[in-house]
C-alpha cells in the first residue's frame, strides 16, 4: 500500500460482501466500545395492539358514568379492593395484585401510526407518522443498557417492526432484532437471520471469517481512529450470535412441551396470505416466545398484537 487511499474498489467490495453476510452486524456495530451503564437483570415484554379494544372494554369501565360514556359491558372486582375491570377478563382480575393499571396516559392524534411514534417515542411524530424522528424505547435501552447476554440482541421484535419501534438518530446498532417468522403455527417457525444460508456450508464460512479477518489487518494498519478495533469487536459477536447454541436454544420454541404450548394457545385460523389477520390465539405464542427471549437474557422485546 502506498498511502490510505489505495485500497482498491474491488477490495472494498469483497470486504463489503463479506461483512453483509452475517446479516447481524448492524445491529451490534455501537455495542463494542460502549460500556455497561447498569447491570441489572430486568427485562421487559411490551405487547402492542394498535386499534385494539378501548379502555372502557378492559381496564377502566367506568361502571357508575353516565350510559355515554361507561362501557359496553358490566364491571368486576379484582382482587385488589377498590379495583374494578371489565367483566370479561375475569383471569386478569384474580391476578391484579401482580400488576398495575395506568390510566392517565393520553394523546389527542387519532392517526394509529401518531399514536405508536408518540407511545414508543415520548415525542409527537414527524412529517411521515411512520419513520421515526426520535428512538423508540426499545432503541434507548439498547443504547443506554446494552446487552445482558453477549450472544443475544437487546431488542427484538416479534414477528417484524410497526411504526414507532426504529432507532432514529442513534443507527442501526439500536434497531430491534426482527423474528421475521411468525411462531404461530407448529413446526413452521424458523429463524431466518440466526441460520446459515443452505448454499453456504460450514466450512465455505469459515473461509470468508478467514478472509474478512485478512482485509481487517490490512484496513487496522491503515487506520488512526480505532474503528477497526470495535469493528472486529462487533464481528467477533456476531460470529458468536450466529454459531451460539443459547442463541438456537432461546428461539427454539418448539422445544417447550405440548402442554405448555396448547396452555399459551395455537392459532385456530390462520390466513397465509394475510397472517396479521389470523386469530387472536396467534399472539399467545408469540407470547410464549417473548417469555423465552427475556428468561434467556434479551432487555426488551415488543411483541405485536396485531
């Protein structure tokens, strides 16, 4: 090499290739040189209906309003005195001691996709209700938080992304990890961005690691701002992810048993071409499945419930 310019164009696009690859690396470019600002272990499921039922049909049915105003339904107590619930969540009213009502949130925008940027967000929308100005919550936990486990991402999102969830300004290290497939069916979940393509076998990918690490020696000579070093730091983690049993093992929900699978619920109507529109029995495992990511070390995990 004669000077820091004369990398040549087909270099960079072999390196470029090699690196577009793993399909992880977005995701964990901005956690090699951050450090851990808190090491606790909580971690969050967030499920998300947009256009779901009111508050008046579930949590606040205001059963002493006048008739334009209460809801539809009748009112019970839970187990917690002083607190009433719709009458047709009679499971939830006998656990209200083990979670809380939140009724003083509100926003005046009647655009569903408002509504995700303002709840995800803090902030009111841009322009475009559906791209993201500020960071999603999810985002601010990666970036703040980081990850609890090396060989898993901090946010993800079953099955894909909805209005409200990107990462904004703090890039793509802090965007959620999307399933992509939907867990809804047995036997038919797979995750696509956790497996090697079938063209490309074990030993062909150890040759491009082998590669990709040669042009990384040549690129960290070259280099005087340290780039490189947290570039092979996310590499080294999205190798990791990739080859990791706990990764297979978190997202390996067809390893829990029948019992457990029928008592979450399987989808009873499922339109492949349409599979948001599919019974309302397909979140629960979905739900299932948020349940494994956080036991196995993921932060946040927003599941839609659409």
């Amino acid at each position: 090499m004669k000077s820091n310019q004369s990398i040549t164009r087909r270099q960079a696009l072999v390196t470029a290739g090699a690196i577009g690859s793993l399909g992880l690396t977005d995701l964990l470019r901005a956690d090699a040189k951050k450090p851990r600002r808190d090491k606790s272990d909580h971690s969050v499921i967030l499920l998300w209906m947009r256009g779901g039922p009111s508050q008046h049909e579930t949590w606040d049915p205001k059963p002493d309003a006048p008739v334009e105003f209460r809801g539809a339904f009748g009112a019970m107590n839970t187990n917690v005195a002083g607190i009433q619930i719709c009458d047709r969540l009679p499971q939830c009213a006998k656990v209200q001691d083990r979670w809380s009502i939140i009724r003083s949130l509100y926003h005046d925008n009647a655009g569903h996709s408002a509504g995700d940027q303002i709840v995800f967000t803090g902030y009111k929308p841009g322009p475009d209700p559906n791209v993201n100005i500020h960071p999603s919550c999810g985002s601010v936990v990666s970036e703040q938080l980081g990850y609890l486990s090396p060989e898993l991402p901090s946010y993800v999102m079953i099955p894909r992304q909805v209005p409200g969830t990107d990462a904004a300004y703090l890039g793509a290290a802090h965007k959620p990890f999307e399933t992509l497939t939907d867990p809804a069916r047995p036997g038919t979940f797979k995750m696509q961005n956790f497996t090697l393509q079938e063209t490309i076998s074990n030993s062909r990918f150890l040759n491009r690691k082998a590669l990709l690490s040669d042009f990384d020696t040549m690129r960290r000579d070259l280099d005087s701002t340290g780039q490189m070093d947290s570039l092979s730091t996310f590499q080294q983690r999205a190798y990791g992810i990739l080859t990791s049993d706990k990764t297979r093992e978190a997202f390996d929900i067809e390893s829990e048993t029948q019992a457990t699978r029928e008592r979450y619920g399987f989808v009873e109507k499922y339109n492949p071409m349409d599979p948001r529109r599919c019974s309302a029995s397909a979140f629960n495992q979905r739900f299932l499945l948020a349940r494994r990511l956080v036991e196995s070390g993921v932060r946040l995990v927003t599941v839609d419930c659409r």
